[in-house]
C-alpha cells in the first residue's frame, strides 16, 4: 500500500496536521520521529536542516580571508546538514526515501522560507539521481483544524510553486555570494597592514545599516536655528479663544542644492525676533475681526495590518520590538490557532472571505472579551460586513492575506500575546465600523493696524459621532487630535474680538529624529524613504529591504554585530558602523551602501515568484555585483579612504599638537607650522572600534574600561582596560590593553583612598571598600597611611570572566550579599556566555557565583558554586576560575530523599612539610590555598618581574619541590601534600 509522506517545518504543526486529519484519514500510529497511518506518513523539520555550501574544489581552507582567493563563485552549490539538527535530518531523509512512499506534501511554512526549507531536504534525501517522487503543497492561512483539511483538499502543483521556490533558491545563494564575499574583501582590505578586523556586509543587512547611519549624519551635522512664533488671546463675549500669527502671503521655498526644499521654513515661523516682537507689539490690545469656515470631516479606520505595520505599531504603542511582535503572532497563529498566518505583506482579504469574517465577528460577539465583545455584537446587528473593496480585494491579496483573528477563541495567553491578541482584533473590529466624524473649525482673527493686517490662526476640532474609534477609547486620540482638539467658543457673526494678550514663544529647529524599530520598519519598507501613506506604501512594499518575515532578524542580526545600539526605542549606529559605511562609499560600492539598489534586488526576486524573470538571468547579475565589489576593494592603492573624520579636542600627549581621526587611526597632525611628531594609535584594536568619545576619553586620562568587544587572535572574544603609556625607547607613548594584573598593587606603596566615595563595607571586616585599580579592596587590605600593613584580605575584580562588575553591582552586593542576574560571564573552559548572581559566602570567605533557577522550573534546586569568582586583579585574558563547579547530583531513587550537598574539602591532614607553613590541625582544602597566599604575601615571595610566580622559601622549597613555582601549580602540588585525618 503506498503512502504520502508530509514534512512540516516544526514538530507542532505536524501534530497539528495530524489531529486534523484523523477524523478523516483515521487514527496515526506515533513513533520516535514521526506519525503515520494506513494513507499518511508525517513528519517534520525544526527549521532549517540543511544549508548552502561552496563544493569541495571551491572551498579554501587557508587563506579565505586573502583578496588572493577572491571572488569566490561557485557554478552550483552543494549542501551540508546543519551540526545541530543531524539526527533530524537523518530522521526525515529515511521516511522519504522509504518505497512505500511515493507523493511528497511540503507542509513547511507558506512562504519563500518554508519552500526553502523543504526543497533543500527534498534535493539532500534524493543526492545526485533525486527522489522521483511527485511533490505537492500544502498552504496553509490559518492552522485551525478545518483550514488545514480545507488545505489539503486544495493542494497546489509543483508546478504551481516553481517561481517561488526559484525565488528562494536565488534568495539564498544571493545572500551567500554576497555575504561571503563582501565580507571576506572588507575583512582582507581592513587588515591588510597587519591584525584581523572581521567586516561582516550583507545584501540586505549592509544598506539597511547605510539607511541608519544616513540619519545619524544628518543629526550629526544638523545646525539649530532660532526662530519665533507669536501666540494671542482674543476675548469674545462668550469667553477667549487662542490663536498663532500666521503670514497670509506664505509661499513653500524651492528646492535647494539636494533637490528638496527645506521643510523648517513655515507660514507661522518668523526668522527675526525684532520682526516677530513689532508683529506681537502691533497686535497687542487692539480690535480684531473674524472670520470663520465650519465643515464635517471623517476619519475611516487605518487598514488591516500586515506584519510590517503590526511591528510598527506595537512598537509604538507596546515598545515591542520587532522581534518580540514577530515571535508573539508566531505564538499566536502556530500554539493558539488564534491568529492567521502572521509573516504577510498583504493587508487586504479574499473577495471570497466575507462568510468567514461575518463568522468570525460572531464568535468574538460571543467571546468572554467584555471590553470588545459588545462591539461585535453592534457589527453584527447592524450588518457591518460587507462587500469592500478597501477590505476585500483579490488584486490585493498574494499569497497570503491580512493579519486576523481565526474562528477560534484564545485561552491561557500570557500577558504580551494577550495585548497583541487584542490590538488585532481591535483593528479588525475597526475596519468594519464606520468612519469617525468630526466638525472642524478654522478661525481667522485679523488685526488691521498701521495699513497692516495680522492674521492670527485658531483651530477646533470636535468629535461628533465616534465611530471606529469607540472601539478604541481613549487611545485612540492622538498627539495631533490633541493638539487640534479645541472646543472653540462661540463668536456671534460680526462681532469684533479684541486681542488681550499677544507674546513672543522662542523656539530652536531641531534636528531629525533617530530611527526607533517602528520608524526603521517603514524606511525598510520603503527602501530607505519613510513612507506613512498605506496607499503608497503598498505600490513600494515589493522595492524594500527584505521581506516582512526577515525585517526583524536583520535588525537583530544588526545589533549583535554591534553596529547598532538600542537605547530605550531608538537605534544608534555604533563607530563600527560608521568605518564601515565610509569604507564602502571610499571603495564606490554602492551595490551595499545604496539602499535603493537592495529594493530593486528585492522587487526582481518578486518578479521571479511571479514567473516574469528568470532565476538564471537573476544569479547572472548577482555574480557580476560580486565581482565588482572584490574588484573594487582589491584594486584600492591610496594610502586612506576618504571620509567624514573628526578632530579631537584633546592635544597630542607628546608634543600638544592637534589629534585627527583618519580611516584607520587617529594620529597627531602637530601643531600649526609644525610636522607631525608620530604619536598614532589604532581605531580598532582587536577588532574593537572606538567611538569618536571614547578616543577622547583615553587621550585625555590615558586610561579608558573595561570595555567589552575585544576579539583574541584566536577569535575569543575578551574584556579589557584600554591604556597609554610612554615608551621610553620610541619616545612617544603608545596603545596597550591592561588586564588588571596590578603589578604595583603589592609594592607597598602608601594608598590615598581619601577623594574617593567609599563603595560599601568590608564583608570580612566592616571597614569602607573602594576601586583599586581594576579591584574593589578593602581599605585595610593594602598599605594606607593610617595603616601601612594590609590586615584584610578582602579583594575582587572589576572584571570577572568577560563580565564587567559596574559600581552599583559591588555596591549591591557588599550592601546585600548578592548582586543582579549578570549575563556576561564566559567560561574559559567551554567558551559559553552564562548567567549568574555574584553573592558573598561568609562561610568560604570570598565572591562566588549562584545559578539562577532554569526557566520553566527544574528538578534541581537552584545551584552554587564555592569556587572563587574572580582571584582579585585576574581577567578574562588570564584567569581561571579557581574552584571548579560542583558536579550535577545523580538522579537519586524516587523514593528516597535528595542527599545534602556534601561540605568541600572539610578536615584534611596536612603534611609535615605542610603543616609548617599553615600549622598542623586539619582543614579544608580550599582554606589552605587562602593560608598559604597569606604566608606567600605576608613574606613577599610574589616574584617581582612575574606576580605570577611563586619563589620558595626555606619552609615553602620541601611543599614546592623546586625553587619557584606558578600559582596556576598551586592547587595540584597542595593535594599531594593533604590527607584523611
């Protein structure tokens, strides 16, 4: 008996394919990797488990970095499984190569991705000869049971899905050629005079960034202007009214050197306060005559949201980013069946919908949602659904259709899913409704004095029948409904006003306003212009950047490169952003930096969905775009790349001449008449590009940190304080990382902790904890003038494992015992980022870390480490925890009770040798280290060209074995010298 197998993207949808289908095809059997009954096998993906590769002969293992081994342009591509998914992989491939399976159903995702997902599987289980096995789709809008079996009553053609699945392959061989190669030239290019400065472009991500920093140039570079506006009051016999002097005669400017005109120069703006206070002056006190237009208007309900629009408002009105929007309408549409398919760019439904809506519109009516149900029902008494064109519309409507709510009820929402539930449906609810309408009132009030008239301005708007925006109450009224929302009072026809007051408001232009997600996902849209009419949005939304499910990942995918900061709801680009826009200008390729050139990109890989281009004439261009940006990058001979660079403030350390930022780095230009004298350093040292305050920070203090970013040759990433020093051979000073190893931290030397605010109290022993360098100490733990010899031994890093410890932190725990969550450690052993408390344990004596609880509860209680966090002054560059993590407990018999954690290393014998040197009684192995460090120091056995190395004295050489040893030997060459009592 022959089968069709059915591969989904996520495990969810497949069971959710299955309980839709067992009423029809009967029951499924399940298994470890699939279900399956008499007709169906069904299976599925977790995303992607297959990716592009170059072939063998293609792929350079040395030397991929080199302009040598550059363009790289594959004729195909082969394919790889993704590490992490293997036994997935393995698991679909063996049920599509069974031969009782005989049809294919792509149930992945309907969209460009899904198809992706599935065809790559598909070309991997069939290797060079291919399956053979005919292949239909499955496309789903929304995943409630019905419309899945509608679904596969309506299943499409390969042949059908031909141009979008080569629109995906281009899509993503696209976005490897160029990410590949752009990024392996501008990593080559950037490092040629020595280092590895890794320069990450993409097709899509790259002019996204350009759009961004576009906007931060102009703010950079925008100058403030004073201009005035001149207010009145006017007193009518039923009450006073305000209104703005405005010139009558005002005329839009024309368009300057860029082709625009300047949009600050307005009819109520005047550009002299000596015009502005004789205008005020005139008006004052005198008669004034009125005239006044009253008209209705109306407000219809902005569209339907698509996925594009939904993350812009939600991150508006929520502060959702875009993100976060995309993974609740996720949640919302795959776990709650609740929404239809949220990854759209459609916002008009089906001309063929209507049935479903009307019922759609009942259920809500019929829902437990007390704040929108009774809108429902209004709808559907009063028949509001029906044919509309600015609704229902097929020419509208691609693949995929607006964003709504199914037929089915919600339950058991978290929070955030339970407001964007709501925001949809409420839009929904809106469209329907009637339009809002308004009266609104202009006024003119005239001042004709001295054979001059002064027209004064007013408006009022009032809200005569509510319409949609009932739905919404209060929210609904906005920063403009507020501004005109004035309930002018009456002025009898002919009566003369006079003008009690009339004053100067001094106000300055301001700069344009830095991108938030919401603003960036229309410019995205857009490709680089803002676009807030719907109507034109929808004729550019095929020319943007990225598609609206990949928008949010670009952003994302922006800020972990750390070429973009988020700070509250705006993005900032960082100075890495900025080398490398000025790179890609300086190079002219514009293939990157032009954000317009992405959305022609965009709108010709929608033309291929719809048959009208070739993918072959498609992936010909693309391979010439990559060439030419090598080439571009390869060929560059001058010395630097011309820019935008800044002048610091601070003069030259060795000469006071003036410091300029170049491509590269910022170096002395000397004083006026003068030559250089070669003080220079690095913009980006270890990969790390300093802003513009950064460097002016170290120039002026010498010192800066610790800053994050850093990136070993190896490719660790690492923390570290950045210094200056004078280098006495070169006579000049120059750039060094300082890892906090303190090396005149045990000279002796007298400390002056007196113009500092004292941290918190000593956890050892109650007197003030300061900053030290890169610690926070005790102040009896190092030489002070009240107390020359250190009695405490109170220590720990500013930096511990990659994570900076801020002020507040050290203040929070010496006040608490335990700082915030800090998510910024990095293991040296495995190289992972962790999550965990910094607390202090009185019983051990020292800073340790404490895990906080898995998500979503575990069976083991919450864990802690007694191992010391940070030995003080070590860093990430050159530490190492100095007691390991306790081992996870075994899973202990059900009915037994958990057995208590063990003490560490409680009561061993010391040796003879030993015992010499810390006495005889026994103790715990982690208290003979801290006794032996007090005898090292106390005796200042610290070598001093190498704080690391330990010299042995006449009582240590029997412990050592040898004359000198590391402090990295130390717990080994102890335990040899402990024992059982």
């Amino acid at each position: 008996m022959t089968k069709t197998l059915v591969i989904a993207e996520k495990p969810s949808v497949a069971q959710d394919i299955v309980r839709a289908l067992t009423p029809v095809a009967g029951k499924f059997d399940k298994h470890d990797e699939h279900f399956e009954n008499d007709s169906y096998v069904v299976t599925s993906a977790v995303g992607h488990l297959v990716e592009i590769q170059a072939p063998e002969e293609f792929d350079v293992k040395r030397g991929k970095w080199s302009f040598a081994n550059l363009p790289v342009i594959p004729p195909h591509f082969d394919l790889k499984p993704v590490d992490k998914t293997k036994t997935r992989l393995n698991a679909v491939v063996k049920q599509a190569k069974r031969k009782d399976v005989t049809q294919l159903i792509n149930a992945c995702d309907a969209g460009r991705e899904g198809e992706l997902i599935f065809r790559l599987i598909e070309q991997y289980a069939g290797g060079k000869t291919g399956l053979n096995k005919p292949v239909k789709r499955l496309w789903l809008q929304s995943m409630t049971p019905q419309a899945i079996r509608d679904g596969f009553d309506a299943l499409r053609t390969e042949k059908q899905m031909q141009g979008l699945a080569d629109a995906a392959r281009s899509r993503s061989e696209a976005d490897w050629l160029v990410g590949i190669n752009g990024t392996r030239a501008m990593t080559a290019f950037n490092s040629r005079d020595g280092g590895f400065f890794l320069t990450t472009v993409g097709r899509v991500q790259t002019p996204t960034l350009s759009v961004v920093v576009e906007r931060e140039e102009k703010i950079r570079k925008f100058v403030s202007r004073d201009y005035w506006e001149i207010h009145g009051a006017f007193q009518a016999e039923a009450g006073q009214y305000p209104g703005k002097w405005f010139d009558a005669n005002f005329k839009k400017p024309p368009p300057g050197p860029d082709g625009t005109a300047d949009a600050e120069i307005r009819a109520d703006r005047v550009w002299s306060e000596r015009e502005a206070r004789e205008i005020a002056d005139a008006a004052r006190g005198k008669p004034a005559t009125v005239t006044e237009e009253s008209k209705p208007t109306t407000q219809a309900s902005p569209m339907l949201f698509d996925l594009t629009s939904l993350q812009r408002e939600a991150n508006g009105r929520f502060g959702f980013s875009a993100k976060t929007t995309l993974a609740l309408a996720q949640s919302l549409y795959e776990r709650h069946k609740a929404l239809t398919y949220p990854r759209t760019d459609s916002r008009a439904l089906p001309e063929d919908y209507l049935p479903v809506v009307k019922d759609t519109m009942k259920m809500l009516a019929d829902s437990g949602m007390k704040h929108l149900a009774p809108f429902a029902q209004q709808a559907v008494d009063g028949s509001y659904v029906k044919p509309n064109k600015r609704i229902f519309d097929n020419a509208k409507v691609s693949d995929h259709f607006a964003i709504i709510p199914t037929l089915q009820a919600p339950s058991g929402l978290s929070d955030a899913e339970q407001k964007l539930y709501d925001f949809v449906v409420r839009r929904f609810l809106s469209v329907f409704f009637p339009s809002a309408e308004f009266q609104v009132t202009t006024r003119i009030s005239t001042v004709e004095t001295g054979g001059k008239k002064y027209p004064f301005r007013s408006d009022g708007k009032v809200l005569v029948k509510p319409g949609w925006l009932a739905i919404w109450g209060k929210e609904a009224i906005n920063d403009d409904d507020e501004k005109d929302g004035k309930n002018l009072v009456v002025v009898k026809p002919g009566e003369t006003v006079k003008t009690e007051s009339a004053d100067l408001k001094a106000l300055k232009t301001r700069p344009p306003a830095r991108y938030s997600e919401a603003t960036l996902l229309g410019a995205m849209e857009g490709a680089g212009k803002t676009i807030d009419d719907d109507e034109l949005r929808e004729a550019m939304q095929e020319k943007g950047l990225g598609t609206p499910a990949t928008r949010a990942a670009t952003i994302e995918g922006l800020i972990t490169e750390k070429y973009m900061l988020r700070e509250g709801r705006e993005l900032i680009p960082t100075a890495k952003a900025f080398q490398l826009m000025t790179l890609l200008r300086g190079l002219g390729v514009e293939e990157l930096s032009k954000a317009e050139l992405t959305g022609e990109w965009e709108y010709k890989l929608a033309q291929m969905e719809k048959g009208a281009l070739s993918r072959d004439a498609f992936m010909r261009e693309i391979a010439e775009m990559t060439q030419h940006i090598v080439k571009k990058a390869k060929e560059y001979d001058r010395d630097t790349v011309p820019g935008d660079y800044a002048t610091l403030s601070t003069p030259c350390p060795n000469c006071g001449g003036v410091v300029k930022e170049n491509y590269r780095r910022y170096s002395c230009t000397g004083k006026a008449g003068q030559e250089p004298c070669g003080f220079s350093f690095g913009k980006s040292p270890a990969g790390r590009t300093f802003e513009v305050a950064e460097a002016e920070v170290l120039l002026r203090d010498k010192h800066i940190g610790p800053l994050e970013g850093f990136r070993s040759k190896a490719g660790w990433p690492f923390t570290s304080e950045i210094v200056l020093k004078y280098d006495e051979e070169a006579k000049n000073w120059k750039l060094e990382f300082d890892f906090g190893d303190d090396k005149n931290a045990d000279t002796g030397e007298i400390v002056d902790f007196s113009e500092q605010d004292t941290v918190g109290p000593c956890p050892v022993c109650g007197a003030p904890v300061f900053e030290h360098g890169s610690n926070y100490v005790c102040e009896k733990s190092v030489p002070t003038t009240a107390q020359p010899t250190p009695s405490c031994t109170f220590k720990t890093g500013k930096i511990i494992l990659q994570q900076p410890v801020e002020r507040a932190q050290m203040e929070k725990l010496l006040a608490t015992g335990k700082t915030d969550l800090l998510d910024k450690f990095v293991s040296m052993r495995t190289r992972r980022a962790f999550k965990a408390f910094l607390t202090w344990n009185a019983e051990e004596g020292k800073v340790t870390f404490e895990f906080a609880p898995r998500e979503g509860g575990s069976k083991f209680p919450p864990r802690k480490t007694f191992g010391k966090a940070a030995p003080a002054g070590k860093t990430a560059a050159a530490k190492k925890v100095a007691a390991k993590k306790t081992p996870a407990a075994k899973k202990a018999p059900a009915a037994k009770k958990a057995a208590a954690p063990r003490k560490p290393g409680a009561g061993l014998k010391p040796s003879d040798s030993l015992a010499a040197v810390i006495g005889a009684e026994p103790v715990a192995r982690t208290e003979v280290i801290k006794k032996l460090w007090d005898y090292i120091k106390a005796n200042g056995l610290q070598d001093a060209a190498n704080k690391r190395a330990i010299n042995a004295d006449a009582k240590l050489k029997p412990v050592f074995g040898k004359d000198q040893v590391t402090m990295f030997e130390l717990a080994g060459i102890v335990g040899k010298h402990l024992s059982a009592p």
